[in-house]
C-alpha cells in the first residue's frame, strides 16, 4: 500500500464523516442559534430551555435522515470490502 493510496482512503473516509454529520449538526445548531435568540428576546435564561429543542431536533433530524446515512455508510463499507485485494498488493 503506498502513502498516496493510504491518502485516498482516509480523504474518502473524511468525506463519508462529513457528508453523515454535518446535516445532524447544522439542524442542531439552527435550533440553538433560534432558542437563543428567543432567549433574548423574552430574557428568559434558563439553561435547560436550550437543551431540551435540540435533543428533540436532532433526534428528529436522526430519524429523518438515517436511511440516507446508512445508504453513505454501506457504499463506503462495499467498496471498502471488495477492495481488500487492491489494498493487499
């Protein structure tokens, strides 16, 4: 295996990680920056007003996306397996 091709896969690995949580944590971020700003607004601080939200938001985001995600994950894993010999080379 030679570092270029070591390179590939863990660009390729990076990528797959990326494409799998930046939807989960964008979601969780829009709904803490929108609980916060309703926190300014009402002055109302109370620290677990903002935790709630974004467990139920992301929880949601989760079940929503997890056939997508798994699709990623499973492509990723496939060629990752058939290309055992190429790696062994």
């Amino acid at each position: 295996m030679t570092p270029e091709f070591a390179a590939t896969i863990g660009t390729e690995t990076i990528k797959v990680v990326l494409m799998v949580s930046v939807p989960i944590l964008l979601c969780g971020m829009a709904v803490g920056l929108i609980v916060s700003v309703l926190q300014a607004v009402t002055q109302i601080q109370e620290m677990t007003l903002t935790f709630v939200p974004k467990i139920i938001a992301v929880f949601t985001a989760i079940l929503f996306l997890l056939p997508w995600m798994m699709e990623w994950m499973m492509r990723f894993t496939s060629q990752i397996f058939m290309n055992i010999p190429e790696y062994i080379k």
